[in-house]
C-alpha cells in the first residue's frame, strides 16, 4: 500500500504521527460539538439575539445541517483521493471551517446561513481525510489498527469535553456569538499544530494522491478501471454495514437535539447547590469516551493477541444493542418527569453511559474497517461513503426528534429502543456472512519481528 507507514510495527506503542493527528481532531473536534451543542438552544432562545424558533423548525434545521456535514466528505475524499491528497485536504477544510466559525459569531441571519454553508464544504474536506490518514500510518493487518482508532476517537471526545464547557458556557453565559466565535479560535489551534509538525510525524502518509499499491500493480487491478469480484465484495460490505450504522447514529445523535431540549426543559440540573448548563450535560458523553477507550483499546488488542476479537460486524451489533439499552433510561427520564414535572439527572448520565459504550463498540472501528476493507485507490472516497450513512442518520433524528411535540418524548424514546435493538440483534445475526464477504481483508497479520516493510507498506520510526 502506497504511502503506509508500519511505524516500528514490532513495538507495542504506536507512531507519533497518531498523536499529531489526534490533537488535530480534538481542536476540529472541539469547534464542531461547542457550537452543535449551541446550535439548537440558540435557535429556539427567545433572547440575547436567539432566533425564537419552535422546536421543530429548531430541529429540522439541526437534522439538515449536521446531514449536510456528513454529506461533503464525499466529495471531500474523491478531490483528496483523486487530486489534491489527504494533507491538503485538511489543511483546505480546517481553514474553511474556522471562517464559518467566526462568520457565525456576527449577529446577522444572512451571515449565520453563510456561516453554516462554510462548514458543511470545509467539513467535506477534513472528516474522511484525517480519518484515513489514521490507516495509513499502519501496515496491512497491524493489530494496533483498532486501536489506534480509539485512541484517536480520545481525541475526539476530548475536543468535545473543550467545545461543551468554552462555547457551551460562553454563549449560555455571556453571548451566543461568543460561543460561536470561540469555535472558530479552536479549530485555529489545530491547524497551526497540524502545519507546524506534518512534516516531522507523518512522513509520506496522505502526503500525495493515492497511487496504486504493490498488490495491485503486480495482479494488473491497478490498470483496470473497474473492481475485482473481491472488491466488489468488500465495498458491498461497507455499504450494507452503514445502514446499520444509519440505525445506530439516528438514535444517537437526539444527544444534540432531542436530548438536549428535554434535558434543559425537564431534567433537574441542581447538583450541590449549582444549576449545571444545558451543554455540560453533552459532556458525560465525552468523558465517558476518555475514560472507557482505553479500555476498549486493550480489550481489542488483548482479544486479537490471543486470535479472539470479535468480527467487526460483532462489535459494531453490540453497539446497537448498548445504544438501544441506554434508551431503556431516557424511558425512565420520561416517565418520572410526566409524573414529577422534572426527572434526575441520573436517568440522563446512565443513558449516556450505555450510548458511549455503543459508540465505542461502532464507531472507531467502523473508522478503521473502511480503512482495511476499502480498495486503496478509492479509501477516501469509501470513507467519505461511511459518512453518508452519518448524513442520513442526522437528518433523521431532526425529523424523528420534531415528532415529539406530537407523541412526546416518551413514544420517540421507545420507538428507538425498540429500532436500534431489532437492527443491532439482526447485524449480529448476518455477521458471519458479512466477514466472510471481507474476505481476510479484516485479520490481524502477525507483525515482522524485524519490522520491516510489508506488503508495498514501507517503515517509519515512530
């Protein structure tokens, strides 16, 4: 594979290219969450320049927009893949999405809608890129590959641990602008970060479009324009797992919405004397990610030493079935406010517990398995496809969400326990079907003792 980096695949650790590009997503990361967890509060404020919308034109806008954000990297990941390569893209959509950032903190419809437009494009070009640039820091079948993931998924989780508590508090507190415009300052950091160490840390890695690996020159594949039956195969794979995926995000992003409204207008946020923001409650979520990946970081290793990790299909159902568990709670939440006029704050913490626990099940290795089952030529391209699957997903939790002021929030939250759990017990169901159409593309490859370059992929000392 053109470009890989097996970074001292024989160590244990990983390369300092991951911690780069991890501080990178956590900055981009931060930008994105603080002014999401905004997003919707603001909309429906009736002061401080909120529009004073109703909760479901609020949520119909956030479901269209945080789609669209997951719609670009499409077209993102075929400019990288095709023309620009993955490093440019990056830098072209973190530069993109810091003006967005600072646009949304001037107080005008006209600039707000511009702002928007901003980061749905420079969003297109960041996601899939920094993602697969992940992969390419590994060689084929280096076992440190999940997990590389969820520690850059840390990374993540981070960021949005800093968007919640700077913009979330900044513009409930002082002004919305000002949250917005404090997203804009971070996602300045990483970009200033990224610029001064790519070099240094990630070698050739996304450094130039992707070229045709040494597998694929020597079978021929690289001069066809079409796919093999086996590639055929993997990217049918991809594309039937995000449904699924589909299924688990629709569910999970209501935290942004649904979530949060019911949160800020029926839980009790008293604790110890202190009326908690609306947003620092989107920071369980998060906190609950630093805490618990690395946990599913050596879960993933350990099983994979001793030749038992699970399929990713396996991993990826009991995500859905985690996610439609913590559900279970919000039901809890629903019944106790209706009766009580506010529900604990518990019932909230635990469902978001059970959705991070989902979500580090699905998610990074989701990241990881494009990077795997995904022909080399087009892997930007498939992830931006994995996205997809997140745009839909986001659109239809605005609409579902909106459903509550007709149903209330108890007929929405049963509705999703019971669709994800059906879907998460169906993909466990057709797991093996699914890896079989992977076709060792997914298995863990004993590392070199010597860690030299394997399969096209050359080294690099972390």
């Amino acid at each position: 594979m053109q470009g890989t980096v097996a970074a001292g695949a024989a160590r244990q650790g990983h390369p300092r290219g991951l911690y780069l590009l991890f501080f990178t997503e956590m900055w981009e990361r931060m930008s994105y969450y603080g002014m999401r967890g905004l997003l919707v509060l603001f909309l429906t404020s009736k002061v401080n320049g909120g529009f004073g919308w109703t909760t479901g034109e609020a949520l119909s806008l956030y479901g269209t927009y945080t789609g669209l954000v997951y719609l670009t990297p499409i077209v993102g990941g075929f400019i990288a893949d095709k023309f620009i390569g993955q490093r440019k893209a990056v830098v072209l959509g973190g530069t993109l999405m810091m003006i967005g950032h600072l646009v949304l903190a001037l107080p005008n419809v006209t600039m707000f809608y511009a702002g928007l437009g901003f980061l749905i494009v420079g969003n297109g070009f960041f996601k899939p890129n920094i993602s697969t640039m992940v992969g390419g820091l590994y060689a084929p079948g280096d076992g440190r590959r999940d997990g590389a993931f969820t520690i850059f998924y840390m990374g993540i989780n981070l960021g949005a641990v800093l968007g919640n508590f700077i913009c979330g508090t900044l513009g409930e507190k002082v002004g919305w602008h000002w949250g917005f415009g404090s997203a804009g300052v971070g996602m300045f950091l990483g970009l200033i970060a990224f610029l001064a160490f790519q070099k240094k840390l990630l070698g050739p890695v996304g450094l130039a479009p992707v070229k045709p690996s040494l597998e694929e020159r020597a079978s021929g594949t690289a001069e066809k324009k079409g796919f093999s039956r086996d590639e055929i195969d993997r990217i049918v794979v991809i594309f039937i797992i995000a449904i699924f995926v589909v299924a688990f995000w629709t569910g999970f992003e209501q935290a942004g919405g649904l979530m949060n409204l019911y949160t800020n207008e029926k839980v009790d946020r008293n604790m110890l004397g202190f009326e908690v923001p609306t947003t620092w409650f989107q920071n369980f979520n998060s906190a609950f990610i630093v805490l618990l990946a690395p946990v599913f970081a050596g879960l993933w290793g350990w099983l994979s030493a001793r030749g038992k990790d699970p399929s990713i299909p396996v991993k990826m159902g009991m995500g859905l079935v985690f996610l439609s568990t913590g559900f279970l709670f919000m039901l809890g939440a629903s019944n106790e406010s209706a009766a009580a006029g506010k529900a604990a704050a518990y019932w909230v913490i635990l469902a978001y517990l059970f959705h991070t626990m989902g979500e580090l099940c699905l998610s990074p290795v989701g990241l990881s398995m494009v990077t795997k089952v995904a022909p080399q030529r087009i892997v930007s391209a498939m992830m931006g496809v994995w996205f997809l699957a997140n745009a839909a997903a986001n659109k239809l939790s605005g609409v579902i969400g909106a459903y509550s002021e007709k149903l209330g929030e108890f007929d929405v939250f049963l509705y999703i326990t019971i669709g994800t759990g059906i879907s998460g017990v169906i993909l466990l169901v057709v797991a093996p079907i699914l890896k079989r159409m992977m076709h060792g593309t997914d298995e863990v490859k004993p590392a070199s003792p010597q860690g030299e370059q394997s399969s096209g992929g050359s080294v690099a000392a972390a």
